[in-house]
C-alpha cells in the first residue's frame, strides 16, 4: 500500500516517535511509506536519519489551505491507500483534503487524552471522516469515546510496539558509556529518560534522589532529555539539585540519541509522569531487562 504517516507536532515525545517506528517496520513489509512534518522539526531530522522519505508542508494553526491543497496533490499523484494520522490537530487541515472522497482509509492514532467536550457539528463533521481512532491505552479509548460523538466500533486500543531490534540488552556495551561517564564497576545508576518538563515529574525525581543518597552514597542519578516545550526547566532543575545539595550526584544528559545504550548503563529505571497516557520509555527500559520503579499514575 501506498501509505502517508502524518504529524505536524515539533515536540518529541512518542507520540512524535511512534510514527518513525511504523514508517521503518512497514517499509520493511514492503508498503511504500512517507512522513509529513512540518519543517525543522525533530521527526523530519530523524527520518532523514533512518533513510525513510519525508515531506515538509508549513502547518500553522488549525485551518491551512495552502497545506490542504499541497495534500491533496500528493494523495493525488501518489494515488495513497491509507493517511495516518497522530496529532488530533491535524485533522483540521487534513480532512478537507479528502471532501466528497471515500478514498484513502483515514485513521487517527490517539495518543494523550482530552479534556475538552469535542461532540459540537465542526468535530462531529472532522471525526466522522475518520475509519478508525486507535488508542495507545485503554484509558485513552474511554476518554475519546466520552468527549466525541463517534461510535464505540470505530474506536479501538492497540498498545504502542517497540523496536526490538533496537531495545535489545545484548547488543550494547555497558563499558562504551560507562568510559564517556567516569563510572567505575562499583558505581550504581538509577536513570529517568524524557522530556524535561513539569508533569514528567523530574522534581520528584531528584528529592528521592536525596533520600536515597542517604542510604546508598555511591549511588549515580541521570536525567536524560532535554526542555523541549518548555524552556529553562532544564536550569530549574538544575537550581533544584543545588538547593538539595545533591548536585555532584546529578547527572543532566540533555537530548540523546541513543537511549538503549543510555539504558544499558542503568542499574534501576525511574518512571516519574503524573500523568502518562502510555509511556513508551517504560516499555523501552523493560525491554532492555531493567528493573522499573514508576508512579501510579495515568494509562
């Protein structure tokens, strides 16, 4: 099939790389797949990487002509079986691309919750071109069915996957990051990986931090990610750990690109979010076999 994975997000999240990982395993099955992003952002320059075909399109708000037609254009010329959406945003400039169409398959992967009442004509109109909505949890499938108006057998809950290839523990070499840290064998490392940001609970984070160092003074704490989304909360943090008096035992990491060999290295995961709707760093840490401490919150 000729299919389109579409999300103009500039975060970067898994929701932003969920659509990387399909794009790679359906090409693999022989699909011919392309990413449409907006410019410049973190998708786009990690399919770039992956060798997948990605196509640019400026999206600013809700409603974009210029961004409608341009699609419509390439659902035309590349004659697409199936748009995948995964950014609800998105709809609004995608949608009206397909007026009086019963061609391409349209789907809509849900992966945050909403707190907004979508069941008024303009959504009941958008979400009732869409075939099927996908939730990432069973938590998610329940609050789209409460805040739309679309029927309960077009909404389903498919659990987000993992490229095992990738998250697998034998294929990585502790000792590489060890070296590039300074630890030695005797060092224990109790590592967080995400977006730097209020509600993943970093703050949380770094005061068990100092409960622990209490106890297990040798004990190592990294903070991997950076304030994508939300600027200075990186320094905040920071300021944080200073104000603990734990700041030598506090390693910030910024963005990574190789997460399981930065997993590789961590004798214990920490999952702060207050309010996760899945997590995929969860399942990324227990596929490279590390043992999980993580709050009871969310999906």
């Amino acid at each position: 099939m000729n299919i389109l994975q579409i999300n103009s997000s500039f975060g970067w999240g898994g929701r932003e790389m969920y659509p990387l990982i399909l794009a790679k395993k359906l090409s693999q099955k022989g699909h011919k797949v392309r990413l449409i992003t907006n410019p410049e952002t973190h998708i786009e320059r990690k399919a770039i990487e992956l060798g997948l075909p990605v196509t640019t399109i400026r999206i600013k708000g809700y409603f974009n002509l210029q961004a409608t037609l341009l699609l419509k254009n390439i659902i035309r010329e590349e004659r697409i079986d199936v748009i995948h959406l995964h950014f609800s945003k998105d709809t609004w400039w995608v949608i009206p691309a397909l007026c009086f169409s019963p061609l391409p398959v349209v789907i809509l992967t849900k992966h945050v919750e909403s707190r907004v009442n979508k069941k008024d004509i303009p959504h009941r109109l958008i979400n009732g071109r869409l075939n099927k909505v996908i939730a990432v949890a069973e938590m998610i499938r329940r609050n789209f069915l409460k805040t739309t108006a679309l029927k309960t057998s077009k909404v389903i809950t498919i659990y987000c996957g993992l490229d095992l290839e990738m998250y697998h523990p034998k294929i990585y070499k502790e000792r590489n990051v060890s070296l590039e840290f300074g630890f030695d064998s005797a060092t224990k490392v109790v590592g967080i990986v995400g977006r730097l940001c209020p509600g993943k609970g970093q703050e949380d984070f770094l005061k068990a931090a100092k409960l622990i160092l209490k106890v297990s003074p040798k004990t190592v704490f990294m903070v991997v990610g950076d304030d994508i989304g939300a600027p200075g909360y990186r320094n905040y943090l920071k300021d944080l750990a200073q104000r603990l008096e734990i700041s030598e035992k506090i390693i910030f990491t910024g963005h990574r690109d190789n997460i399981p060999e930065m997993l590789s290295l961590f004798d214990v995961f920490a999952f702060t979010s207050h309010a996760e709707s899945f997590g995929l760093t969860l399942i990324e840490a227990m596929a490279m076999e590390k043992p999980v401490v993580a709050f009871d919150a969310g999906a």
